[in-house]
DNA sequence: TATACTTGCGTCAGCGCTGTCGTTATCGCT
DNA sequence: AGCGATAACGACAGCGCTGACGCAAGTATA
C-alpha cells in the first residue's frame, strides 16, 4: 500500500509499524543513545521485515557529509591508471567513503571546470586528481580555484608547494634503468621515450640521461627517440634509432609496450636479445614477463600509490573538519625497483657460456 | 561572514543578496518559470559573485532523482572491464548522470550485498553490473532481490528471461578464430582456454570446438589445455599440449595474453610462428599488433558494450518512472571480427614463397 | 522524603532544495 | 470603469533524516 508515491520504505514507515518516534528508529539504525534492547529488537525486525534502507542523501544533507570522494582519471586502458585506480577503490571503500567516478576522454582536456562542479554539487568529501601531468593541464591549479574546493590529492604530478601529492620518483627509476645497462657493460644506450608532453616521460628520460653522464657513457641527442607509450611507436623508434645509430647495443624504453615493439623489430631485423641488444623497459606490466625475451623493467608501485592517496585525503578530510586547515603537507614519494629478467644480460656473463 | 557554519552558499543567500525569494533563484537555476530578464541578470550575477553552486543531495532528495549511476566491476587491470568502463562512463556523462564505482577484489565475491546496500542507499537511478559470469557468482540475481533494486543490466553474460544482457558473441568469435585456423589448411589444433569457472571461457571454447567438429577436425581432450587468462599460465599450457602432442600445427588461445606466452614458448623451443604453428588470440589487444609476430586475433566491441549498456538502462529508468516496468527486455549480443595478422598464414601461401 | 542523576524515549527544527498554490501588478478589452 | 487574463513573483510545505533539547519514570544518595 506504501510504495506508490515513495518508492522506498523510510524511517517514517518503520516508526509507525513499530509504535515508536522516527528518532529513536534512526537511534537503532545508527547503534547510536541509549536504546532499551527491547525496542532495539522490535525495531530492527520491522526494518527487516520492510526492507528499510536509509536514504544516505537526506543523511548527507544534514550531516554535511557525504562520504564519498570524487575521482578523475585519464586513459584507463593503459596499466597505470587502472592499477592506482583499484588502490583508490580498495582503500575507498575500507574507510567507508564510495566513488564518484569521472573519466577524462584525453589528459589535457581544456576545460576541467564540469568534473569540479559536479563534484562540488554532488558534495564530495575530498578529491582525488590521478590524471597524468602533462603540456600545461595542471594550470587550473590555482590558490583561487582551490579555495572553493574540498580537499585534493594529486598523484604524479611534480611536487609543488602547497599541494598533497603522492608519485613515484620516475627519476630514480630512469636512473635505476640506465645504470643497469651500464652495469652490464654497454655503452651506447638508445632511450625510447614517452611523449616529452608528460611529466613522467620527462622524469624518466632525465633519470637515464643522469645515469648515462655520471658514468661517462655517451649520451647524444641521436641516441633519443620520442614515442607515444604504445607499442606500435616503440617499433617506429626502434627502426629509427637503429638506422641513425647502428652500433646501439642497448636500449632504455619509457615503458614495458614500447619495449615490446622494440623487441618485435629487433628480431624482424635479425638483431639478437640481450647478446646484440638488450632492452629493459619500465612498468612491469605482468605480460613483460612472456614477452620474448622476458624483459627486464623498473616496478612502481601503482597500487600502492592509490591507497596511500586516499589515507592522505582522508586526513587532510579530518583536519578540515576540525579547522586545523594550512597544516603541512609533505609529498609522498615512492621508491622504484629493477626487475632484471633475460632482455639483459651483462656481456662477462655473455662470454663464460 | 557566512562560511562558517554551512560551509557552502546556498540558494537561500543567494535571495537574500539579491532581494528575491529563494524560489526565484531556483527559477534563475533551472532556466524554468517566467522571470523578468532583469531579475534574471541580477540574480545570475549575485550568484556569479558569490559563487554559488546548488546542491545536487537535497535536490535528489526532492526529485527522487539522483541522476547517478553504479557501476560493479571487476579486474580493472584486464582489457575488457576496463574498456567497458571507458564506455560506460562516456555514455553516462553524455546523458548527465554521474558514476558511483564500486570495484570487486575478485569477480566471485561471495557477498554483495553491501554493495547493493550501498547504491540503494545513494539512490541510484539504476545499476550496471559489468562483472564478468564465473562459478555461480550470480547466484543472488532472484526476482525478490531484484524487485527491491533500481533497474540493472548486466554485462557479459549467458541470456536469461527477465534481464537486461549485453554481451559479445563469444561463442561465434571462438568459432571465427578456429575455421580461420581451418581456412589456412590446419589440422592439428591446441587450444588454450580461460578458466573454465568463466562463462565467456566456456563460450570461446564451444565456439572453437563447435567449428573443428564441424569441418571434421580433430577436436580431443588432448588438444585443450585451461589456463587462467594470463600470459603465464599461456606458457603453461604451451609447454603442457607441445608435449602431450607434438603434432600440433596450430594454437587458438582464450586472449591475447595467453597467446603472448604461447609464442614466447614457441620460440623458445625453436618453433617457427606461423610455419610450424599458427597463433591466434582472442581480444585484440592493442599490443597484439606489436606481438613477435603480430597476432591474429579475434577483436569485440567492449567499449561499444559499455556504452549500449547506458542507454538500455536509461530506457528502463525512464520505463519505470513512466510505470509501465514490465516491458520486454531483448539481450544486446554484439558481434565479433577477425583481424589476421603475421601469425597465421596459409599453407598454400607458405609454399608459394 | 527530598534531591540529584540516569535511562529511554519523544518533540521540534532545520539541512537545501523544489512543487503547488497563492498573490499582486499590469495589460487589453468591452 | 469594470472585467478577466496574464506575467512575475512569494509563501509554504515537505523530501528523509539527525542534533539539540525536553520530559517522564526509575534509581541512587543524603
């Protein structure tokens, strides 16, 4: 007989099938006051009986909290984002906060002023910018503008004073990567980049190149390639540096997809993985490790990233909330790992077998 | 001098400053009702001044409308959901509802009911549930559970009475990939399948074998080996069939990751791709194309599922808003291509060079 | 027995917004 | 001048919930 106009049950309903005040029902759903167990049970069995759900919408509006975060992102289809996004989602959903989820179509969308907005009007308690830092897309990112805004958390962006960021140092990883090729005994590395538009493509680049001169090992402009992340460029840079420059006997590729098409024309050209060329990539992507070779590459952790985000917000949630608002805020930065698998292998190693 | 207890202007400040009622700046706010361009002009400006942002919780508590949707997934790092996930966020921003994400750690949770709780709680127009069909994880899908949800589709699996469905055709896509491997004069096929837990494992599979049945092609327990999607486990299985039957002259792998570690196998035992043995995969990942050497595969339109998902469920939102609910729901089955690339190739074609 | 305190609940207002139904002021028309 | 029609707004209630407060009955203390 309800139903009709509501739709759902409300704490109304539940009150008057239970003989009690609409308080003291949301005193049981909320475990909150000092409630007899006797009109405790009583009501419970009716919402069950009703099937109640609280409406968290009319909670929120009140309580001035909504317990949500809001998330942006860009180009899920590659590892990264995916993988920070499932951190975000799990360590989300352990403090209780649910999603709202906003994908960019590109990273450099001109206008961000919609996804804020909405954000805003849909009252999240905190936000969490896990786009990709790139051309000019962060340049939103004034005091002004933040000001009006709840908290944010920013990840892999270049540290920035006033902001809470959480990254990985693609620096050290670049530099991880490059000492390893020399470590084993090469000494013209070939760098595949990622697009020189994003931050981390120009961290991971200069990591190398850092490595590359503190050992003394030649590192001209005619030995860098710029791709774009996907496989296929890996490919179009590979044949590009190797007719510029033959006498490459190692290769750095921003990334594990570019190493990939990397390896495809290493063989097409008959050119052997690791006693010709080795090649380590960065990623770690969970194919690498059936690529042909197995491919040697720098870990991040991705994931890890996500949920370190999230604890982030959530304090700077709380601090906000008790007016304790300019704390500071230092940068998180994550470490990075090389994982060598057979795409290197030091030349000593070469000639005992 | 306000700010500080609400935190947010509200339309109620908005009057004030502007010398109206609050119900003429929702007027302003929703473009509705007749207003004086002037009172229109001043309002909008005060609302410019002030910064005023609505908000969307107490609009929703009055419209019973919350313009949101959730959205179930699981295994963001695989290639379908999150393609899915890009359609059906586009599609959803498109038709102005916001996403509320809910992430599975894996696709066979035992209890979703918090999850449902929660998106009921937030009052979301309507669900998606985009996880993938394993074991009896749907299980819970009974008419008595469903009656107390807003309306949901489903993604990815088998047809049944009385749901939304989008899928693939998984089963035609298995058999496209196996008569591609007769076509090019195959006799002895291995294929590699998902998990067999997985209805769309199962469906590839069928398909395979429902295609070597029908050309006369030998088609035994022998032949087939389960792996779990990954390109690990597609080594595996490489390994596992080569020795069980070293005739085999061709391999049809459940996905392109499988099909990566099968040809990393192949080399590795000095097989030839496609002279010795012809490789086909299933998705077509983007990689693939870049793949030692290139991969045929089979390719499918998620991101198309995911947007065709949307506006079915905006349909049966605006159904049920209507009244009319129980209107006939046809399941979505999406058809699939096949992309031949290096690592299949005719016989006849081989002899000819 | 009077006083203070605790327990267990109800009353009421209000979170920010919108739908319904007024109420004026103005206009055109006879 | 008198009438209805329209334009342009405001008053009010209520969406579902919770915080602040109140109040009666029971318990402990002096």
């Amino acid at each position: 007989m309800k139903q009709a106009n509501s739709m759902h049950v409300t704490l109304q309903d539940v009150a008057r099938q239970a003989g009690v005040s609409a308080k003291t029902v949301s005193r049981v759903v909320n475990n909150q006051g000092e409630i007899s167990e006797d009109t405790r049970v009583r009501v419970q069995a009716v919402i069950e009986q009703l099937g109640y759900r609280p409406n968290y919408l009319a909670r929120s509006l009140v309580s001035q909290r909504s317990h949500s975060l809001g998330v942006v992102t860009a180009g899920l289809e590659h590892h990264g984002p995916s993988h920070t996004l499932a951190g975000i989602e799990q360590e989300s959903y352990k403090l209780g906060y649910s999603l709202l989820f906003s994908l960019l179509p590109e990273p450099d969308v001109p206008n961000i002023a919609p996804v804020l907005d909405n954000f805003v009007a849909r009252r999240v308690d905190g936000i969490i910018w896990a786009v990709a830092e790139i051309q000019n897309n962060r340049a939103w990112i004034r005091p002004e503008v933040l000001v009006n805004l709840p908290p944010i958390v920013f990840l892999s962006m270049a540290p920035r004073a006033g902001l809470s960021i959480v990254a990985v140092d693609n620096r050290d990883g670049g530099m991880q990567a490059a000492q390893h090729l020399i470590d084993i005994g090469r000494k013209k590395v070939g760098m595949i980049s990622g697009p020189l538009g994003w931050w981390e493509a120009r961290e991971r680049l200069a990591g190398g190149r850092q490595a590359l001169e503190a050992a003394g090992v030649e590192c001209s402009p005619s030995l860098v390639s710029e791709g774009d992340w996907s496989a296929a460029s890996g490919a179009r840079c590979m044949r590009q540096l190797l007719e510029r420059r033959p006498d490459i006997d190692a290769i750095f590729a921003g990334n594990d997809q570019m190493a990939l098409g990397a390896l495809g024309v290493a063989h097409q050209l008959g050119r052997r993985i690791p006693e010709d060329i080795a090649v380590i990539g960065f990623d770690n992507i969970p194919e690498s490790d059936s690529f042909w070779p197995p491919l040697s590459t720098i870990h991040h952790q991705l994931f890890e990233a996500g949920c370190i985000s999230v604890n982030v917000l959530q304090k700077m949630i709380e601090l906000r909330l008790h007016g304790r608002d300019h704390a500071p805020v230092l940068p998180t930065i994550l470490t990075t790992s090389l994982i060598v698998r057979a795409s290197t292998v030091s030349v000593s190693q070469l000639e005992r077998n």
